[in-house]
C-alpha cells in the first residue's frame, strides 16, 4: 500500500487551499499512491495563533462544504483514499477534525482531535467524544484504517484504543515542530501496538513548523535478522513536497499474528486506574476540561444539585453553608430564569456541576434601568473541581445569555475565580451599591462590547437572594449532618467581601 504525505504550506485564502489540494492529490495519484494525507487543518492552515478568536472561528466549515465535498468527488474520480482535514464548524465551537473518504468517494469517519490543546488557543475549540477505525478498500485489499491528531499522539491511550479497535494503520495529521522526542513517540506508538503510523506535517515555511513527516511501520523484527530494524520506513526533510512511503501490508499482517505486542498479552483487568478520572497533584491543571454535557436541568435533578451545592460550599465561606438552600428557593422565584439553569453530567449521568441565573438591574442618576443578570451558586462537587466543568458551565450560559438579550452581568465573587472569564472590576464600569461603594468582591461581564460608557450605574440585586436564616437551618436538617469548622478560606471570603473602594 502506497501513501503519499502531502507536507505542503497553505495559501491565504479557503478556495486557494483547495485548489492547492487537489493539484497535491492528482500528483500523489500519478506517483502511484493509494491514499492521500493532508496536514492538520488544511482548510485554513492551522492559521488559528496570533489571531482575534471571533475571526478565525468564522474560518469554519461543515464537513459538507463544498471544500470537503470536492475531496469526496476528487477521491472517486481518482480512486485515491483521501484523508482532508478542517477547521469544522460545530454547534458552539468548532472541531479539530479528518474526513477519511475512500477511492469511491464514500466518507468512512469523520474524526474530531479528542486531546485539544487546552493550554493553548485550542481551548476555544469542541473537543472529539472518540476515536474511529474503518475498514477502507483499496486497490491493495481492505485495510483498517485509524486516526489520531497531532496532541493525541502524545497519550499511549489514543493508539492503544485504534488498536484495540482493528486499526492496522493510523492516520495522524500534524502542526508542530517534528523534533526527537515526538518522534519517538510515534515510533513507540507504532512498536507497542504493531501498528503502522503516517504523520504528516507542514514544511519548514510554515510557523513552528518543520516538515518530518513520517511512516513508521510497525514492524521490529523479521526472522531473517539477528537483531531489531528502524520501523521508520520515510521520515521526510523539512521541504515542500509530496513524500511517499511503501506500506508492506502481508509483512505487517504475519508479524501481528505472532509476536507478543499489541493486545496479545495485556492484563486488562489490572488496568482499572487508567479510567480514574481523578486528578492529583503534580497533575493539576486550571485550564483542562472534563468531558461533561452541559443540559438544563430538570426537576428529577433538584435535590442531587442541592446536595452537591452543599458538598461544593461546605466550609468554604463561612463554617456550614446556606448555598444549597438559596438553590432551592430560586427556581420559585419570578426573577429566576430557566433557561440559565444548567447542570453539567458526566457520561455516566452524575452531576457535577450546576449554575444558576436570576434578573438584576443597573439604574443610572437619571433613573434609567438596564436590565441584567447575576448568577449564583455556582457549584462544582469537590472531586471534580479544577477541571474546566465551572468554564464550560460559564461559556455556554453566557451564549444563551446574549440570545436573550441580555447586555451584562453583575455577581459577587473572588476575582480570582473570574477574572479570566472576563469580569472586571465593577469600578472600572463605573457600577456600583446603593450607597455608592465599589466592593472589591462585585464583578461585572460586558455581554455586548460598548454596554458601559462611563455613566454611573447603581446595581440592584433581585429579592429571590433574601431568605430567612431559620428556613435555611430547617433545610439544613433534611441532609446528613456535615461537620462545621474554620477553613483558611473563609478569611479570604471574608477580606474580599468586606473590601469596598469609595470615591
């Protein structure tokens, strides 16, 4: 099986690259290829760094563009295998994603890059739900085909599931420098799941880019020699050009059959850690996402939001709390709104995570209002807390929230937690208390750019927050008894909350 590993660099425009495309995939043909591999994000060149956010996620396009659907006509006419990559345009953000067309012509998957670089710019994209194999049938027989893209490269779990899967080749498109160590890693990808792995990169002229585009083969030993072999069958320079490589596909299939890696000795059952999703110190990261559905929530959700509201605040204010009972007023109230009210669930149905919406008002000195919003509790449960869950929570609330029509929002909060969620200081806006003070706690969100103009706004709170500290103890003897104790961060509430900047 011959594929070609189209390492060229994008032009400036959509219809540019795929007029560059094609020309790449008919001269893969004519060298003889079976299949064709682009680069990661050939629609607009991986240009997503360095840019307004906004601008480039217009640069998204269905998998049924006109842009992928003339790859899918390119590969029947040339009986080519084509695996075409884009910027996908997808519900609320937009995907990292492959479209694997066989030489009819026929889409076999669609495959989204499951591992985003959440560090990074990749943040504002959707990540994939999982990872596809296909049986894909070329001039040489059926080959079971996989995909990986760039990042997921870096987790044993990406190819192991391929593999585990059928995969006997997997696809891994590319944008970052191919140095010594991410090569290593595909080589042991290739090695520890006797798979074969075609990388292809952009060239060296492209930013932080260096071509090396790559097949490993998979295969370590033959009988014929003493000792192992490279498994890297083509590892490219770092110039513009087509590369291809000669897959051995019998010599792959017979070294699977017989020798001890892959799946043929695994301890499965010993393995149960690796689906912990815990995550403990060194490990901790602010930005990384948790897989979770953010839906509306539902009366049978009630009290399993009120107990985690409870299991989130628990000692973390003051000693006890009242949040979960504040949650279970609010949806009676005629300021509360319903389609704010959002939990997130994890595949497995637990909820662990929940926010809440009311109305607000801002009046200004000539006793204009301007209606807005607050929102609160807020509430991850404790296990699943610095995973992203109270970002995903956020983001998507803020977009119903401007489909409503709402301009802004105004909470309470430690600016630690939300200043990068862009709130700002109230004081910068010009937004303050009935009596005219800036508390340092009091936060506020333009939804609409130009909202606030420099005229002094006075915040007015929604009565649905007022509730008797005797209905909440009641509340409270519904649950199991939780112990109450002093915790260092109830100082730190305290300091913010009674922080106030005065003219």
């Amino acid at each position: 099986m011959k594929i070609a590993l189209l390492q060229i660099a994008p032009c400036k425009t959509l219809e540019e690259n795929l007029e560059k495309g094609i020309s790449a995939c008919r001269k893969a043909k004519e060298s003889g290829a079976d299949l064709a591999l682009f680069p990661e994000m050939w629609s607009n060149g991986y240009n997503i760094y360095d840019r307004p956010v906004e601008e480039w996620k217009k640069e998204a396009i269905s998998v049924q563009s006109d842009f992928i659907s003339a790859f899918g006509g390119l590969a029947r006419e040339l009986e080519l295998a084509i695996g075409i990559t884009l910027l996908e345009k997808y519900k609320n953000a937009p995907r990292n994603s492959l479209v694997l067309f066989d030489r009819f012509g026929e889409q076999k998957f669609v495959y989204a890059k499951v591992h985003t670089c959440d560090f990074s710019v990749e943040h504002n994209l959707t990540p994939g739900e999982d990872f596809y194999v296909a049986a894909l049938d070329t001039a040489c027989g059926e080959v079971k085909v996989g995909a990986m893209i760039c990042y997921d490269r870096e987790f044993p779990e990406s190819a192991r599931i391929l593999m585990l899967k059928g995969a006997e080749l997997i696809l891994v498109p590319n944008a970052c420098p191919m140095e010594i160590n991410r090569l290593s890693q595909l080589r042991a990808r290739a090695y520890e799941n006797m798979t074969a792995i075609a990388t292809c990169n952009y060239p060296e002229t492209v930013p932080d880019c260096n071509g090396g585009s790559s097949v490993f083969d998979g295969v370590a030993y033959l009988p014929e020699l003493d000792n192992s072999r490279d498994t890297c069958i083509l590892q490219a320079d770092g110039q513009e050009g087509i590369y291809t490589a000669e897959l051995d596909l019998e010599q792959l299939r017979n070294y699977r059959k017989k020798e001890v890696h892959g799946n043929a000795w695994r301890r499965p059952t010993k393995y149960g850690l690796l689906t912990d999703t815990k995550i403990q110190e060194p490990f901790v990261r602010n930005d990384y996402r948790f897989p979770v559905t953010i839906r509306n929530e539902v009366k049978s959700d009630f009290r399993e939001v009120e107990e985690l509201t409870r299991k989130a605040f628990c000692n973390v204010n003051v000693p006890g709390c009242d949040e979960h009972y504040l949650a279970h007023v609010l949806r009676e109230h005629e300021d509360f709104i319903p389609e704010l009210d959002l939990v997130a669930e994890t595949v497995d149905g637990k909820i662990v995570g929940s926010v809440m919406y009311t109305r607000a008002k801002l009046i200004d000195e000539n006793g204009v209002e301007l209606p807005i919003l607050t929102f609160g509790p807020i509430s991850v449960h404790p296990d699943y807390q610095r995973m992203g869950i109270s970002r995903k929570l956020l983001e998507l609330s803020f977009h119903k929230a401007i489909e409503l029509g709402y301009k802004a929002i105004v909470i309470f909060g430690n600016p630690d937690n939300y200043v990068s969620r862009g709130f700002k200081s109230c004081r910068k806006y010009n937004v303050c208390t009935a009596d005219g003070g800036y508390p340092a706690a009091m936060l506020v969100k333009e939804l609409m750019p130009g909202t606030f103009d420099g005229t002094k706004w006075f915040y007015h709170e929604s009565p649905a927050y007022e509730y008797e500290r005797a209905d909440a103890e009641k509340f409270e003897e519904e649950f199991e008894p939780m112990k109450k104790e002093w915790h260092p961060s109830q100082e730190e509430f305290y300091i913010h909350s009674h922080s106030v900047i005065r003219d």
